[in-house]
C-alpha cells in the first residue's frame, strides 16, 4: 500500500478515481477533419494542440479510377489536385512530404486518415469498378489507393458514403484496403442499418479491419444519439460536433460547448473519443485550436 503514502485528506475513493480519469485521458481518440488544403493549414497547430487523429477531407475517384485531392483554400476557393494517375503519384513531393510530416517531429499525432465522400460520383465509380475489375492487386484501384498509401504514410481510410450505399462493393473495397495496410473507418450520419451490415461482414471477414465510427452529431445528424448507434453497430463511436462556423452559424460549437457534450456522451455512454468538423472553419473564424484540442483532452 506504500502507493498511498502522502495523500493526506484524499481518500482511497479519490485516489482510484484520479487514476481512472488519467487512464481514461489520454487513450481516447481526438480527432479533427481536415477541409482545408493541407498545405496552407496551420500543421504546427494541429500537431501541438491535442488531437491524436487527423482526417484528410476528400480524395475523390474519376471515371478512369485516378485519385484527385479536393480541398478548400485560404478564401474558401476549391483546390482540386491530381495525385495518382494510372498507378503512379503525381501529387508532387511538397504534399507527400506535408501529409508525413503530421506524425513526425514535435507531434500529438498518431493517426492520418484519408475520406472519401460521395459530393460526387466517387462511390459510384467504386461500385463499378468493382463490379467491372474486382478489387485484385492488379486492378487500377488498387493501384492506386496502394500508391497513395506509401507516398503519403498514411494509416487508415474513412468512408463518408452518403448516398449510394451500396454492401457489397463496399466490403469489398474495404477487405481491398486491409489487404494493403489500410484500417477502416466510417462517418455516418444516418442509414444505420446499412452500416450495421457494413460492420458485420467486415468484421466477420476481417477482425480488427474495422477499428472506428466518427458519428456526425450536426447538421443532417444533429439528432443522433451515440448510444443507440453503439448499441445499432456493436462497437462505440466517436462524436463529432462542427466547430463554430458562419455557413451554418446555428450548427456551430464552441470549445466550451463541445467539452460538455463530451463530457455527457463519456459519461452516459463510454464513447471512444471525440471529435471536429473542421479546420477550416477554425482558422477562418479565428478560434482557438488549443481550446478545442483541450475540449477533447479534458474528457479525453
């Protein structure tokens, strides 16, 4: 018991439940979404203000399956870059060596994801392509997300479907993806059951594939609960709250706002973590990255 020499007035209890919070801070997921063009975002912020999880928001497909990194600059303009082609990169060695440089260095950050969202025809080109080539390490899919991988050091890929919801391409690609090193994520914000189905057959296949749920918690998800979708999915969530924002100022969360929605989905549900939607909109309206990197590392 020598442990609890010098604690004076704190209990056992306080003790025990100061080492449960130290275990619990630190081990959840902190996460932001990255929609602003990586290359003019603030990386020292993002690496230095608590987040342990990055995802870069959107590589898009072509017809032909060649990659394009879409992003946002500085004035809100689109940022559309090519990045793999026919099975070779041609991102340029200035993105490649941005998107490694988040885990290295001075850093918090131990994950870099890359989604895709179906704005476009992305996951219809998915779907036909599989259905056309089938997911083998000779196809131009493969090949591709293959190539981004080891150029840019990522380490796992989200899908933010949202509209084609289609299981059977969508096992597949994700057992393509594990083939290669990839973990699996997803960003719902509704058709649980879909998901459901996704995570069952992933997970039946290819234990451990399927790590993670960023749960959207705003705008068209703002009335999900993370607890039902735990219980919907068999695996805890991650809940994400969109930053203070002026496209859709009701939606916005401040720091202090999105800390004590943490802290009541930690406590009535035991989520994995927490979460932003989005960089941008941090910079763009002048908020602090240290406030809401502490919104999660308090709870988290």
């Amino acid at each position: 018991m020598g442990i609890f020499k010098g604690v004076g007035l704190c209990t056992l209890t306080c003790v025990l439940l100061s080492l449960f919070a130290d275990a619990a801070a630190g081990g959840g997921v902190k996460s932001i979404f990255l929609f602003k063009d990586v290359l003019r975002s603030n990386t020292t912020a993002l690496k230095t203000s608590g987040f342990n999880t990055l995802l870069i928001f959107r590589i898009g497909l072509l017809d032909n399956g060649d990659l394009v990194y879409y992003s946002t600059g500085d004035a809100g303009e689109a940022v559309d870059a090519p990045v793999v082609t026919n099975g070779s990169y041609v991102g340029g060695t200035a993105l490649a060596e941005k998107v490694e440089s988040f885990k290295t260095g001075t850093t918090n950050i131990n994950r870099v994801e890359i989604s895709l969202v179906s704005h476009d025809t992305t996951f219809q080109i998915i779907r036909d392509l599989i259905n056309a080539d089938g997911t083998g390490s000779d196809t131009v899919l493969y090949k591709n997300f293959e190539v981004l991988k080891a150029e840019w050091g990522l380490d796992a890929f989200n899908n933010d479907d949202e509209g084609v919801y289609d299981v059977a391409s969508t096992v597949s690609f994700a057992q393509m993806l594990g083939e290669m090193g990839y973990q699996y994520s997803i960003a719902p914000y509704t058709n649980s059951g879909f998901w459901a189905n996704v995570t069952t057959q992933v997970e039946s296949a290819n234990p451990g594939l399927f790590d993670r749920v960023y749960l959207q918690v705003y705008d068209g998800g703002s009335g999900n609960n993370p607890g039902t979708w735990q219980t919907t999915l068999g695996m805890k969530v991650i809940p994400l709250v969109w930053v203070v924002n002026d496209a859709k100022p009701s939606q916005g969360t401040t720091a202090a706002e999105a800390q004590q929605r943490f802290e009541t989905w930690f406590s009535q549900y035991t989520v994995a973590g927490g979460g932003y939607w989005n960089d941008y909109d941090i910079e763009k309206m002048d908020s602090s990255y240290t406030d809401y990197g502490a919104a999660l590392t308090s709870v988290f």
